[in-house]
C-alpha cells in the first residue's frame, strides 16, 4: 500500500507541474495562444472560426491551469484524473497528426518558453499518458488533505487567479516576455549567425528512366555519361535543420525600398509604432501617437509604423487618421511576436529594445524624457 501511494504522488505531481507549468507560461500571453490556435484553423481549413481563437484559448488555459494546481494540492483527485484523461484523449492523437502531417511546425504545448517540435510534444503526451494509467490504478491509495466540501472551494482559487492573470496580460502586456523581442535584446545581433553555424543538410537523389523503367541514383552514381538513360526528375529532401537565428524575418519595406539597417543602425533611439493589421487596429490611439510623433520631432528621433497591411489600406488610414509618422511594412507574424498589442509602441536605442507599451499603457511626454534623457 505504501509503494501505491508513493506512486500515487509521484504521478500527480509529475502532470500537475507539466499542467500547472503549461498553464501559467500560456496564461502570461493568451493572445500568443490564441494565434497558435488560429494557426491551427487555417491549416485545418476553419479560417471561418477565427473569432473563436481567443475565448478557447482563454478557456483551455484555465483547464489547463486547473488540472495542474489539483494535482499538485490533491483537490479532487479523481474527478480531476478523468478530465485530464478526456484532456489527452483528444491531444494524443491531435499531436500524432500534426508530427505525422506537420501542418503546424510548433504545436505552443508550451507557449514560447520551451518549443518543441512536434514529434517531441508527441512523445511528451504519450509520458503524461503513460503516467495517468498509473496515477488511476493507484487512486484507492490516494488520501485527500481536506474535506470534500474544502476541496471544491479550493479549486475556485486557480481559476480566479487564472482568469485575471489572462485579462491582465491581455490588456496590457505579458508578464513575462519569452519572446527573442524582450526588454535589453538587441534585434541586430539576434540576426546574426555564427561562421560555425551548421547549415541545413539535404537528401539530393536523381530519377532516371531506361527501357521504360525509372531508377534512382545518388550525387555519386548518377549516369552522367551515359546516354543511354533520361533524365525523369531531382528529389531534393530536408534531412537536418540548419542553425535558425532567434530572430530570422525582421524587415521594414517603405514603397519597396529596405530601411532595416536605417531603423536597427541608427545611433541614438527610435520608436516603433507596431500594428499587425491597419485594419482592426485600435484608432483611437493613433491621437496619443500623433502627440508622441510630434514629442519625437522636437527631439530629433524618428518614428515609424510598422505594419503587415497592404499599400492601398496604408494610403487610406493614413488619409483618415492625420498620420504624421511613415508607415513601413513588414512581416505579421514578425509584427505579432514583437509586441502583443496593435497597436503596440516599442522603444529601440540602436537596435536594442528599450521599453514596450501597449496601447492601453502609452507614456506620457514625461515618462519618455525619463527615459531618454
């Protein structure tokens, strides 16, 4: 009885840390999450539900997040189990079709604390598995610390907490930022690969046909000087990924022309507006910006607007807001990763990031002579 307890321990406490970890490093930035799960959508051809992302992952976070603290505190342990159980039923094979189809390269198990591929989430789902069987085959050595009634009140605690870290982070910014574009990271180096680098690595085979029958070759057997064969096709297959930068598709694009040396380069600060999509942009804000731009001026520091929006929308936001400031283009997904707001300001001091806002929190002139002076 007593191996059957320890047991019974050591497998709670292993899913309610994987859980209680998974839900906290996602709660931080429901909107990261949120764009995973829209990810998700587009590759299964649901592009229609994306007004759905959000609220499910608000509610999947909190599942999450649950699950982990009742473990790890042995609330209703049992009820618990057979959620998380339901929870993997539907992950397991969900992961095993992504490894197996790869529509997504990065499943966000783990938000951007830890990535993993999607082989790697699979074989981590199937240990949670493994451990779950043996966590219900030792339930009737479980002994619960408080009441029946106790552990219900309990569990309220996680998911108020949850709730308002969410609300809070998607309101102004994450808590904690595990992105490449953080606070005191400098984007110019994080682009920089190393003369050590390795390189990817590639599979190349060559198909020839002879008498109406097709062969594969190699780079080193191919018949190259025999005419008696006919070309069919290469094959060039991706066998070991290369070294990636942390930062790999930063670009600012004004009328065709790059000024990402001009932005990243340039001694002394410069500001960054950051909207994702012109579109569905917060309008109002751009009054407090157009303040900001004219602060910038009178300091001789330049001011762009970064966005993944298309020329004709850029000419008539421009038109309807009084824009002061050059809007540039650039990456979305680049632009969603570098600031979880649209609009969002960033402060950069040669490349290095300074400070970030979201709109909710844009600094008064005093704030930003505080901290450029």
């Amino acid at each position: 009885m007593k191996i059957k307890r320890a047991l019974n321990i050591l497998c709670r406490l292993f899913i309610g840390v994987v859980f209680l970890f998974s839900g906290f490093v996602k709660a931080v930035d429901p909107l990261g999450t949120s764009y995973k799960i829209g990810d998700y959508l587009e590759a299964f051809g649901l592009s229609e539900l994306q007004a759905l992302a959000l609220p499910v992952a608000f509610i999947m976070i909190i599942v999450e997040f649950t699950i982990g603290f009742n473990m790890v505190c042995n609330l209703r342990l049992k009820i618990t189990a057979i959620v998380t159980a339901l929870f993997m039923a539907v992950m397991t094979p969900l992961t095993l079709y992504l490894a197996i189809a790869n529509p997504v390269s990065d499943c966000g198990c783990f938000g951007d604390a830890i990535v993993l591929t999607n082989w790697q989430t699979f074989y981590k789902n199937i240990v949670i598995d493994i451990v779950l069987v043996v966590l219900f085959l030792t339930l009737k050595a479980n002994k619960a610390l408080l009441a029946e009634m106790g552990q219900w009140i309990f569990m309220v605690l996680p998911i108020i907490f949850c709730l308002g870290l969410q609300i809070y982070c998607y309101r102004h910014l994450p808590i904690i930022d595990f992105r490449p574009y953080k606070i005191g990271n400098n984007i110019t180096e994080l682009m920089v690969i190393p003369d050590d680098a390795p390189t990817d690595k590639y599979n190349t085979t060559f198909i020839y046909s002879k008498n109406g029958v097709e062969k594969e070759f190699t780079l080193e057997n191919y018949p190259a000087d025999d005419s008696t064969w006919t070309f069919v096709r290469q094959n060039v297959e991706l066998v070991e990924k290369g070294y990636v930068p942390p930062i790999h598709d930063f670009s600012v694009q004004v009328d065709g022309e790059d000024i990402t040396d001009l932005v990243l380069e340039r001694e002394g600060y410069t500001l960054l507006v950051i909207c994702s999509k012109l579109e569905i942009t917060d309008t109002d804000s751009f009054k407090r910006l157009n303040e900001i731009n004219e602060w910038a001026e009178s300091r001789d520091i330049p001011m762009y607007c970064l966005t993944a929006s298309f020329h004709d929308v850029i000419t008539d936001f421009e038109s309807k807001n009084d824009t002061k400031f050059t809007i540039a283009q650039t990456d979305e997904i680049t632009l969603k990763t570098i600031v979880r707001s649209n609009p969002g300001l960033v402060l950069l001091n040669k490349g290095t990031v300074i400070k970030k806002w979201h709109y909710n929190d844009f600094p008064s002139n005093k704030e930003l002579n505080n901290i450029t002076k």
